[in-house]
C-alpha cells in the first residue's frame, strides 16, 4: 500500500534527515517508526503526504507516485493525527469531525451523520459530546475526535504522528486500547510515529526502528525484541526487553497444564491429587475451584463447596496480561478459557510455565521456527539474550 524506494531528504545546509531509504506497509498494516529525536522518522511520514518534499527516490501510494498528485487532493485521501490534534475551536465536535467529508463534497447532513458514527465509534456519544466545543473536552477526548476526523473520509491510509504523547500515562494506555479496537474493526493502513519502543511493541504490527535518518531493523515486534538486529537496536529497546517481549507473547494452549478438574455435580471427592482442582459445569466450561481442603472435610456436591474464579484469561492474551492477573489476584496460577467456545476450559498457567513460553517464544523467533518445536533442554536459559 505505501512503498518507499531508495528516498533521501536532504537540507539545504547539507543535513541528511533521511538517507536512502526503502520500506513497504502492506495494506491493513499498523507500522511503528521509533527512535530518539531527530532520527528521521517524522520526516519519514511527512513525505507520504508531501508536507516535506524528499530530494531523491519516490514514493508509491497504492501504486501511484505521490509526487505526481496535487498534494491537496492527496492530503484529502490521508487521514492525519498529531499531538497537537488541531481542532477547530470555533466549531463543535460534530462539526470538526465532518470537516473533511464536507469539503470532498458531501452534502452537509450526511456528513454530520457520518460524524456521528464516527464519534460512537471512538467512544464519544454525540448525543453527549457532538455540541461541545474543544475547550469543553479533556485531553485524552480531543485525540478521540481528532481520530474520528481522521476517519471521517474514510481514507484508506491514517499517518499517525505520536498522538497519544501529550496525555498521561493512564489516558494513554486507555487510547491506545481503543485504537487497537478501532483497527481490528476498521484496518488500515497506518504509519505510526512514536519515540516510545513499549508503545511501539504494543499497537505495531512491524516495527521500523531509526537510526540516523535509516532504519535499523524492520521486522516483527517479537522478532525486534527477541533478536535485535544490532547492538544498536538492543540499547535502543533496553536490557528489559526481555520483560517487554511478555506484551507481545500470547498465551498458547501449548503452554498449558492440567490439574485436576471435578463437575459441578459431582459428588466431592475424598481425596485430590494437589490442594485444589478446577471445577467445570456439564459442557466443560469454567465454573471455579475448589480447594483439597473441603473435599477431605466436607460432604456434598462440588456445586455447595465451589469457590468463584477471579484469576482467569482467554487464550491468546499476551503474557503479560496474565503476569498481572497472577499479581492482581496473589494467584500461583491462572486459568485459561476459550471464549469462542463459551468458557470451555482449557488448561491453567503457572509462573513456572509462563517462563517457559517466554523462552520458547525468544527462541523461535531467533530460529525461525514455531515455539512447540523448541526444545527447552538446548536453551541456554537466557530469556531474550543475544
């Protein structure tokens, strides 16, 4: 979808913010460009949308050189996202939000009605927020409305320039989990600036990472901080990276064990192979537990003596996730689910084997092989070492 080839950006007075530089986003493709200041990756997006000429190369939008389109017609086609967001504020959410729709020709309710979509799509009723001005609107609800602007054309590529940086950190991750949401719904096509490398890992389906006006490394974000191309790399995504690979590892049905399971229905059992067991209804789905304590002084069915389960996960959420899950909780494990087959129980996670996956999950990526296909006995035991 965006091509880059061989593209240089060349100052007058002889600074090379972008030297030869020559990348592909694939249509659908959230890309992360990071790195410190002055790296060349905001210059990098800026060329897309011709608001900085390059000095040699080209770059294809779908297959059209951008050069070659009036850059007001092409900036129409692109939706775009700064820090700043540059609301309007003169006119109200609905009516920033429309703003480009109207000006491609759409009449002017039915912009104001795609407004609306847009707003309930990015989390603002407009019944609530549409008549408000700019100035009536926190921090971390302006960027919504500059997203929703963003989309209102609906443009088949949104440049992202670090959107979420001037909001605190709390309203930051919460922005960023509503535009992971927002993307899996919407899929576009998206170049994201970022100098942030856990924002980067997390929202990034590849990561670009610069160095001076080049990149570095272009690859996964699992392959990024399981196997830095560079020692350049490895310093830039910092000695933790290891701990930031748990952000993007999912939890696997692999990665599982199988402690002992009793039915509600049944009745308790004398003895437990271990101090609890995982209690499931008819269909195997997950109930909750019950402790070997109760079965061993206790008399009934499991449904009298089975306890709530608060620590529990679907299957494919990052390691990370169940890490605080393990804390938020005090657990020693958790449970896993499939929740595309109701709360069918799969397995539960202890911190033992979630080290494992994590090792597994370095690994592969180094040896490009699938993780049930490493053998943790040939591992050097070093989680994200090079």
């Amino acid at each position: 979808m965006i091509r880059f080839e061989h593209v240089t950006k060349r100052y007058d007075d002889g600074t090379t913010a972008v030297d030869d530089l020559s990348f592909e986003v694939a249509r659908g493709e959230l890309v992360t460009l990071v790195g410190p200041s002055g790296c060349g990756k905001t210059t990098t997006m800026k060329m897309v949308n011709r608001l900085i000429e390059p000095t040699a190369g080209r770059i294809l939008l779908d297959g059209d050189d951008v050069s070659a389109v009036d850059p007001v017609e092409l900036r129409r086609r692109i939706g775009y996202v700064i820090q700043q967001v540059g609301l309007f504020p003169h006119r109200t959410v609905l009516d920033n939000t429309a703003t480009v729709p109207h000006l491609l020709g759409v009449k002017r309710a039915r912009a104001r009605e795609r407004a609306a979509e847009l707003l309930d799509l990015v989390g603002l009723d407009p019944a609530v927020f549409g008549d408000r001005y700019p100035d009536q609107l926190s921090g971390g609800q302006r960027q919504r409305v500059g997203v929703a602007r963003a989309l209102a054309a609906d443009p088949p590529v949104l440049l992202m320039d670090e959107p979420f940086g001037a909001v605190d950190p709390v309203v930051r991750e919460r922005l960023q989990n509503e535009f992971l949401r927002l993307q899996q719904s919407v899929r576009k096509t998206v170049l994201f600036v970022t100098h942030d490398i856990e924002e980067a890992v997390r929202l990034g389906d590849r990561i670009a990472v610069f160095g001076q006006g080049r990149i570095e490394q272009f690859d996964t974000p699992s392959t990024v901080l399981g196997a830095p191309a560079n020692d350049y790399v490895a310093d830039f995504v910092g000695a933790d990276r290891g701990l930031k690979r748990l952000s993007v590892t999912p939890i696997e049905p692999g990665d599982l064990e199988q402690p002992p399971v009793v039915h509600l229905d049944d009745p308790l059992p004398k003895e437990l192979d271990g101090r609890w067991a995982v209690v499931l209804d008819a269909d195997d789905n997950l109930h909750g537990w019950v402790s070997a304590e109760h079965t061993r002084t206790r008399t009934g069915t499991v449904r009298e003596h089975a306890r709530r389960m608060e620590a529990w996960l679907p299957v494919g959420a990052s390691l990370k996730q169940a890490f605080s899950t393990m804390l938020q909780h005090d657990a020693g494990w958790i449970a896993v689910v499939d929740e595309t087959d109701h709360s069918r129980f799969l397995g539960v996670l202890t911190p033992a084997r979630l080290h494992e996956a994590l090792r597994r999950s370095t690994a592969a990526d180094a040896r490009d092989i699938a993780r049930a296909d490493v053998d943790l006995e040939t591992l050097d035991g070093v989680v994200g070492g090079r």
